[in-house]
C-alpha cells in the first residue's frame, strides 16, 4: 500500500511514470543472431524503442515532422488481475536523441485514445504543426455490428472495419510526471522508512504527451480511418467501406471546403494511402484481384485550373503471388519501401521498389532491405532521411512464447546505399535482358 501511495501521490494523472529504455542491438541472438550484419549495408545503429515487457504488441509508427515525437498504436500488458484490451490504443512519445542525434529510445508515452475499450488505427500528425495529430478511433467500444474485415485464407492475422470507426483529430499537450527511477526510489525510501520524505529534482519529472479537443474531423456512417495529410496540410486522404462492406475505396477530403472525391473506386479493397512527399501522388496497397494477395500501386493525382484534386491516374508496381502492403515513400520520393511475403507468410520482409512507374514490372527490381527473422514491416522515416522506425519480431521472446512479438524499432538508414544497390540490381535486370534477346535474335531472310 505504502507503493500504491507514494505513485498516487506523485502521479497525480492518472498516467503510467517513467522512460522507455533503449534495448541492446540485438537482444535475441538465439532467435536471430544474423541480421545486424546482414542488414548493414542499408540500416545501422539499431535500437528497440517499445518493450515485451510494456506492450503486448505494438506497431504501425509515425515521426512527427521534426522527428520529436512518434505516434503509434499498441496493446498495454494488463496489471496484474486485469484483462488485456481487445483493440489497439493510440499513443504519442518523445523521441530521445544523444549528443551525435542517434536515437536511442523513447520517453514515457502517452495514451491520447479514449481508454474505454475504443478500436484506433492509423495515426498521424499534421505536416506543420507537430502538436496536432489524427488517427482512426471508434471513440468507444465498438459493436460489432455490420463488421467485416481482411484475413488471408488460414492466416491468424486479420484486420477488422468497424463500422463506428471515424478519424478524429486533437492537440497535444504535456502533462508533467515523476520518471520511473524517482517512483522506485521514492517507494524503497518510504518502505524502509514510513515517515521519510522522498527528495526529487527536476531531473525527476518527464513529460508524457495527452491530446485535447479530440473531435471528428467529419461524421458519417461506415468505416473511415487510414488517413494521413497531405504536405501542404489541406487535404486527408483516406479510406472508407459503407457499412457491411469489404470494398474499401481511397478517398480526399479538402478542408479548405469540406468536400469529398472518391479517387480510388476499384473492386476489392484499396487501402493505405499516402500523399508522395511533393503532394503530387499517393501510394497503397489493393486486393483488388480478390484473392487476398494485396498488390502495390501508385497514382498520380490530377488538378483542376484552380489547384484543386479532381482525379488520380494509378500504375500497377506489383502484380504477384505474394501479399505487398504498407508502402511509404522515401523522403526524396523515389522509391517506396514496404512489406512482403516474398520469403514466406511467416516472415514478411521490407522491400524496396521505385516509384516512378515509369518501366515495366519485367524491369522494376524489387529488392529486399530488412534481413531478420519473423515480422519486418510498417516503414516510415524522418524528414530528412536519417532514420528508418518500423514493425518488427526480434526483440526478446516472453515465456512460453514461440516468437518476440511485434514491436517498434528505429535504425539509422542509408538512402544513398539503398538507391546504389537499386540501380545496380535494374541495370543488371537490363543487360540480361539485352543478352536475352541478342541470344534470340533471329535475321529476317
């Protein structure tokens, strides 16, 4: 009781104290003790930003612009007696630099979705102002009514559409609490000493972030949520399914007037959108064959004369066996990175592709970053093309568990070496080619 008090006394909010803690570079080498040397060429300077002994999953991140802050969605272990969430939380944490800017962990984060057993997804912060964010969130528990969802044949994964699902926006604020170390030292002082007084310095007290005057960006029925905004911050992209429906269609809402325009109307379910970093494209994943095997496109976005969004033209990049979703495109917009099942449905890697659309799918290499066993996924970088953050099963494994489970990790990544790479592995595609058809060559008579 003499604990419980003192965490009372000194976190007055109600939110969890203390620092996430960065973890070794590799923390599971029976699991994996291969990929730090093998993913060296492209990424460096690993570090594990969520814990297994925090989360029971966590995933799908996001840097704030200034690379301050990340926002993310993840499930919390319960304390002790209680039961674990049946949906992802939404959370926002301080990203934690050493002297030379190498991340190195994250602060406390912050739960900014409503704690009532809500479903979020998808969150996102505003391309200027990196204290307002949004994300998708059933604002409640949602009712399972008219719900469909996305589960490839026998996959234990699947993803769900609740028809309460909305995208809300909201600010960030700081609220003020004492680190984990202060709670503990605190709570070992008055154990031994019931009438001690803890000591603390500011050096004791950590920000967490939480949101205020979250409210829907727009309200209609069906599923709306995937969205992220434009660079300019006028337009939200997005996804929507009409109630009962798994027909997902990419959607922009312009704030400037309100307005709607379905851009992506195809069969199957589109989804994931991004806006490219120069606003003059989108990128997302389609099933739009309708075997579950989510395939990559791009679309050029059409304007009218007075700059408004009226259409997309879409290029097909990826057209195969495999499931291809979460692309994301490199600060510079050339290539997009995203997860596939090219090795196996057990361990999805990132790739790796152009953007540009501009050679045939014969001639577009797709090319493999990540090399480590289990998840790799969920791709995102900073502004400036330093750091990489995604989804990823090589931290520890819990007890009595056959895999790490999904957390967040960042690494330094080389663009330059990535395009290098890239560039060497089409050339080597065309020359081959070239060799084909010389070998082939058949003179007329």
């Amino acid at each position: 009781m003499k604990s419980a008090a003192i965490v009372s006394l000194f976190c007055a909010t109600g939110l969890a104290c203390g620092m996430a803690l960065a973890s070794n570079p590799n923390p599971n080498p029976e699991w994996d003790d291969q990929w730090p040397t093998l993913e060296s060429e492209f990424l460096s300077g690993h570090v594990q930003l969520t814990s297994e002994a925090k989360y029971i999953k966590a995933g799908e991140s996001y840097f704030s612009p200034d690379g301050r802050m990340v926002i993310f969605q993840a499930i919390e272990i319960p304390a002790e007696g209680e039961e674990a969430g049946a949906h992802y939380a939404m959370y926002v944490a301080s990203v934690q630099y050493d002297d030379d800017r190498n991340i190195i962990g994250l602060g406390q984060a912050g739960m900014v979705s409503a704690g009532n057993g809500s479903a979020n997804t998808c969150g996102w912060f505003h391309p200027t102002d990196p204290m307002r964010i949004l994300f998708g969130t059933t604002i409640t528990a949602p009712s399972n009514k008219d719900v469909v969802g996305f589960q490839r044949k026998t996959s234990k994964y699947s993803w769900k559409f609740p028809t309460e699902m909305d995208i809300v926006a909201g600010d960030l604020s700081m609220t003020y609490v004492l680190s984990d170390e202060a709670t503990a030292r605190a709570t070992k002082l008055v154990e031994e000493d019931p009438t001690a007084t803890p000591e603390l310095s500011m050096n004791d007290i950590i920000s967490v972030p939480t949101i205020k005057n979250a409210s829907p960006v727009w309200e209609r029925e069906g599923y709306d949520a995937e969205g992220s905004w434009s660079p300019d911050g006028r337009y939200i992209l997005y996804t929507q399914l009409e109630p009962g429906s798994n027909n997902g269609d990419i959607w922009i809402y312009d704030s400037t007037d309100g307005s709607h325009l379905a851009l992506i109307t195809a069969d199957g379910y589109d989804g994931g959108p991004f806006f490219s970093p120069d606003g003059q494209s989108i990128c997302y994943r389609s099933d739009r064959r309708g075997d579950n095997m989510l395939q990559i496109f791009v679309a050029a976005l059409q304007f009218d004369e007075s700059g408004k969004v009226n259409g997309a033209i879409e290029t097909q990049l990826t057209d195969n066996e495999h499931v291809n979703w979460c692309p994301f495109y490199t600060p510079d917009g050339k290539y997009l990175l995203y997860a596939t099942s090219e090795q196996s449905h057990g361990n999805y890697e990132i790739y790796a592709i152009d953007s540009s659309g501009e050679y045939s799918m014969e001639e577009t290499p797709r090319m493999r970053v990540s090399q480590a066993r289990g998840f790799d996924g969920l791709p995102a970088f900073t502004s400036d093309g330093e750091w990489m953050i995604w989804t990823a099963q090589r931290g520890a494994t819990r007890d009595g568990e056959e895999r790490p489970s999904s957390q967040l990790w960042a690494a330094k990544v080389n663009l330059d070496a990535i395009d290098k790479a890239y560039q060497a592995q089409r050339k080597a595609i065309l020359d081959k080619n070239e060799a084909d058809a010389f070998e082939n060559y058949m003179p007329e008579d």
